[in-house]
C-alpha cells in the first residue's frame, strides 16, 4: 500500500487537504487518481487508511477512514553517532531508521573529521521520514541538532537503559553478551573514523557507558552503527 507521512494535525478530522510535495509525490509520480487508496502516518505511532476524494493543481484531498496505532519497535535505542565525512551519516539515518531506532543525537568528537552546520537535521529528518514510510514505521525517530560529545552526554543523564560504548580498544567485552539480558532502551556511542581519545573513554566511561568491542574486525563507523543497532534489536526480541 502507499504510503506517505503527513502532520499529526492533518489527521484530526474526517478530511484531509494535502501540499504540493504530497500532490507530486501521489499523483505525478505515482499517478494515483480519484478513489485511490493510500496510509498516512504522522509520525508519532499513527496511521489512517485514506482514499483520495479530488485532486486540485497542486493539492489532494482524502478522506480518512480506519485509524491504527502501530506496534513502537521492541527495544527504545538512543543513538550517539560521531558524524561521519561525506553523505554516510544520510546513510546511518536511513539504514538505522528501518532497524528501528528511537533518537539519533549527531555528535561532533575530537578526532571527528566534519562539523554539519546548524540545520543540517532538517535534511535527516525528511530522510528518517522516507525511510520510516519505506519500512512501514508509523513513528519517525527524533534528531537532535549536532552536539559536543560532553554536552551530549549530560544531555543523556537521566535517560534510564544499557548504555554501550563501541571502542576499537575493548578486548575482553563483547557487545553482544553485554546484550546478553535482552535490554528494552540501550543508549549506542558510535565513534568518528579516527575513534575516541582516552579523555572521552573516560568521560563517556564516567557517564556511566560500558566498553564493548564488536570482535576483531576493525569496522567503518557506518558499518558499526548499523551492525549495533540490528544486534540492540536482535537481542530484545526486535526482529523475531
């Protein structure tokens, strides 16, 4: 079935008015027409069943039918991603919002090679959207604008759950035996290309994160984040 995010505030009534963007995305690329049916999810653990009741130049309108409130993933996972160079933190967006992630919080490390400019979580969120309608979400994850790791952290203070640090260094704790209980919130600290400094093992070590190594292969950040998550979802019953 198509599927398409909207506001929450559009699926308050019986009816429905969509933009431009939904009009090209529906009719131009799809060429849905009149008595078309199609989802709509706001975002939040929403759908509504919709059918399309006339078409403007530039605008749809639905009406909305049956309301679902779709399962949230099993385990709530909190990702901390260093930003990666080039377009591989779109990537970490996309792949990672199909596995199910809850929050990606940017952080920018010592040896983080990029610093995204303020804003830059607008073009992940419209990419966390497209992944969620792709991978039947109804919730999208929340992306926080781009942090210091330390500020990230303390951000992170009152957040209950596991609470792993994946580190090239860790030779005797294996990520997926820390998983071992089946954790239902995990908080993920993924590093940049160049890996964390001692000061920052210290810091995220004092914040309460365990050290975790995900065997003897040396993993690209983006391959590592991917592999955490799917694992944090594995273990808590998330992919069964």
């Amino acid at each position: 079935m198509v599927r398409l995010y909207v506001s929450p505030e559009k699926l308050q009534s019986a009816r429905a008015s969509l933009d431009e963007a939904a009009h090209r995305h529906l009719v131009k690329v799809l060429r849905l027409e009149v008595g078309a049916s199609l989802q709509l999810f706001d975002g939040r653990g929403a759908a509504v069943d919709a059918t399309i009741v006339s078409l403007g130049k530039a605008s749809v309108d639905v009406e909305l039918g049956q309301r679902h409130v779709l399962p949230a993933p099993t385990c709530t996972i909190t990702l901390l991603q260093s930003v990666p160079r080039g377009e591989r933190m779109d990537f970490i967006v996309q792949k990672t919002t199909e596995l199910g992630v809850a929050r990606i919080v940017p952080v920018h490390t010592e040896f983080s090679m990029v610093k995204p400019p303020p804003g830059r979580n607008r073009r992940w969120r419209t990419i966390a959207e497209e992944a969620a309608r792709q991978s039947g979400r109804a919730d999208v994850p929340a992306i926080d604008e781009c942090a210091e790791l330390g500020a990230a952290l303390a951000q992170l203070s009152g957040q209950e759950g596991a609470r792993l640090l994946l580190w090239e260094d860790e030779q005797k704790r294996s990520f997926r035996r820390a998983l071992a209980d089946g954790p239902r919130s995990v908080v993920l600290l993924v590093g940049p290309e160049g890996g964390f400094s001692p000061a920052e093992v210290a810091a995220a070590s004092s914040a309460g994160f365990v050290s975790t190594s995900l065997g003897p292969r040396i993993l690209r950040t983006e391959t590592a984040a991917i592999v955490a998550v799917a694992l944090a979802q594995a273990a808590a019953g998330g992919l069964d």
